[in-house]
C-alpha cells in the first residue's frame, strides 16, 4: 500500500460534481483501513463563480476554470470527470496520458466510437480509470445481489423496474445538453443507464437482446436560456425556442444471457415523481422489491417464511456497507443517494492507494462495463428504430462481483 499522499480534483461544479465533492471530503473518514492522507486540491469548472462556491463549500484548495489546468497540474493525482458526455473522451484521454487516475461520471460517453476508444486508453494506461456506477453501492440493492447470488431467491425469472423522474416536466424550463444528441442519448442514458446496469447487477447477468423498445419525444422544443444553466436547474430563458433531439420516454424488454427478462421503463416528464428508482426481482424461491425513496429498506418474499406476502427489511449493520461505513452505523438510522458516492470515492481511493481487493470495498466499474452500458442503451434504439423488433446485445465483459 501507498503511503504517498493523494491529490484530488473534480472537474464539474454541478449537482453531480458536488456530490463526488463531498464523497472525497467524507470517504478517509469511513471504514477502519487506513488510506494515506488525502488532499482536496482543486474544483474546475467554465463557470467560474460555480467553481470557486463549489471549492469553498467542499473544502478544496482551490478553484480552476479549464479541465487543461487540472491535466497539468503536478499536485493533482486523482480526477473525477462529471461534465456533459460529449467532453468525457477528450478530457479522460488528456487526463490519462498525464498520469492521472480517473473517475469518470456514467453514461461513459455520447457515442460507441468514443467509448471503444476511451476504453483503449484505460487499457494502455499505467494508472487506474473507472466508471461511477453509483446506485451499486446502495446497501439494499447490494443485499438483495447478495441473496441472487447465494441461490436464496432461486433462479431469477423476471425483472421488472421504473426510473421516474420529472426535472423535463416543464415544458419552458431552458434546454440543454441533456436534450441534444440521438434517440437514446435522452432519458434512456441519462437515467435509463442506472436502472439497466441495476437490473443486470441484482440478476447477475448481462442482457443478451432486447426488444419492444420505443422511444418517446413529448415536448418537442424547450426555450434557449439567458445564462448558465446548472444541472437539472431553471433558469431565465428567452422566447427563441430549439427542438429537442432525444427521448424524453422510454422502455424496453429483454432477455439475460443466463435466462429470465426483464420489462423496464424510465422517464423525464414523470409529474410528481422527483427521483423515482423501483424494481422488484422474481425468482423461483421468492421475490425481492426496492424503492430508492425509501432506500433505508427493502422487502422480501419467501414462500417458506412469508406466506401473508411481503415484509419490509429494515437495513442495518449486517447489510452491505453499513457496518463503518456510516458514522451512526446502528440499524436503522436511515442511508441514502449521498452515501453511494462517498462508498464510491473510497473504493476509488483504496484502489488507487494499492490498498488489496480483499480489504477494500469492491472495487468501481471498469470502463469496459461502460461500454458495456452504451451498447445496450444503442441495442434499446435499435429495437425501437425497428419498430420494437429483436436487437442483440453485444457481449463485452462479465458483470463485476
């Protein structure tokens, strides 16, 4: 294990750079291992008062406002990269050929060629890069994997799961990056990429094909807007309006490559359903169902024991995570979204420190899995393309433990 102390950056000041931010403030803070001494040394972002409020909340050193001050910087050795996915290539490729290790936000990339590429250079790069699969690190969702993989469940037989969210709702609220891009860079990569590396982490198996898939435009333009526009937030706009080029709606079927399917649907114009993450697993031995808005807890089915239906698990110190982890570690204190990055930031770090697998939180996606994600979120617009017919899924690497 390294005893070198770790220089940290995050390049995007936003709602999700905020939250690896934090991740990195909090992650030496959990679990008994040691990591060597961490420093939060930069928050970069184009818009500079973001950048510099983000860099004073957290606690970083300082503030910059390029992603190339950050690459050249020789006190910075580790970089999360949470900007727009038409920067990832070019910025992670800048990063790794400069030493750094990287953390790159989720969907890996805007485009396949882009992503095979990226995974290219973390292939023939000397440091570490990884993906933030973040809803993995969810003690329930590890859990209820835990009792797939042990056989406690039974072979999975169905999978079926929502992701709801309404920040699209308005139809004046500003248009964005989120909005540009091919059938399929909308709701479907954006929060469909969770919920389909969700479904095949509880199964354990990654899909095979798709097919039913259709893609949706609801509101077909949004209002240009006067200033910067800041993750999922509003803003001043103007009367000229642009047409929105993605999916605001969609959903999909699929079959595993171990057996079972699955039936998911994910949405960006879901009136009253914030942040909406539900999924329930069917196996031959029982069942499994979790609602991200309660994330302090599942429920579980088993025929042998819970023959009046489902009863709710409260989660605690014998569930992933938990035990360390949390700085109140008793059951039922409550856990949420916030903690997966911070489990995440200290995988990362672990990982980075040479701290063994054996001892460390298991460890962040490879960029393969990300490729992996891209090429079932393209097979979901490919089925739709054919009107809901059968598209394969390219195999790429096995789901990680």
């Amino acid at each position: 294990m390294s005893t070198t102390d770790i220089g940290v950056a995050v390049i995007g000041a936003g709602m999700a750079g905020k939250a690896h931010a934090a991740g990195y403030r909090t992650a030496p803070t959990v679990y008994e291992s040691t990591l060597p001494p961490v420093r939060l040394v930069s928050i970069a972002d184009a818009y500079a008062p973001l950048a510099e409020s983000t860099a004073r909340r957290f606690g970083f050193e300082r503030f910059d406002t390029s992603w190339q001050a950050v690459a050249e910087a020789d006190d910075i050795d580790v970089v999360s990269v949470v900007v727009a996915n038409a920067l990832h290539r070019e910025i992670v490729e800048a990063l790794l050929a400069a030493g750094k290790h990287v953390l790159c936000e989720k969907p890996l990339s805007d485009t396949l060629p882009d992503a095979r590429a990226m995974v290219a250079a973390a292939d023939a790069a000397s440091t570490v890069a990884r993906i933030g699969l973040t809803y993995r690190r969810s003690p329930a969702v590890a859990h209820i994997r835990d009792l797939v993989q042990s056989g406690r469940l039974g072979r999975v037989l169905n999978v079926s799961g929502h992701y709801w969210t309404d920040y699209g709702c308005n139809p004046d609220s500003p248009i964005g990056w989120r909005y540009k891009g091919p059938n399929g860079s909308g709701a479907l990569a954006d929060v469909g990429s969770h919920l389909t590396y969700l479904a095949e982490f509880v199964a354990g198996s990654e899909f095979a094909s798709v097919r039913g898939g259709t893609l949706s435009t609801v509101i077909p333009t949004r209002p240009k807007p006067l200033g910067a526009v800041v993750g999922h937030e509003g803003g001043a706009v103007s009367a000229e309006r642009e047409d929105v080029e993605n999916d605001d709606v969609a959903a999909f079927s699929g079959e595993f490559a171990g057996g079972g399917t699955a039936t998911l649907q994910v949405s960006r114009v879901a009136a009253g359903h914030a942040n909406t993450l539900v999924f329930e697993v069917f196996g031959e031995k029982g069942s499994a169902r979790f609602d991200f808005r309660h994330p302090g807890q599942f429920e579980l089915f088993l025929p042998e024991a819970d023959d009046a239906g489902y009863r709710t698990v409260t989660l605690g110190p014998t569930h992933p995570y938990w035990r360390g982890g949390l700085a109140m570690d008793a059951p039922g204190v409550g856990v949420g979204q916030n903690e997966g990055f911070v489990f995440q930031a200290r995988a990362f770090l672990e990982e980075v420190a040479g701290i063994p697998e054996s001892a460390s939180l298991p460890r962040n996606a490879g960029f393969d899995e990300g490729l992996h994600n891209m090429l079932l979120i393209d097979a979901v617009a490919r089925s739709a393309a054919l009107g809901g017919g059968s598209a394969p899924v390219p195999a790429t690497a096995p789901v990680a433990v």
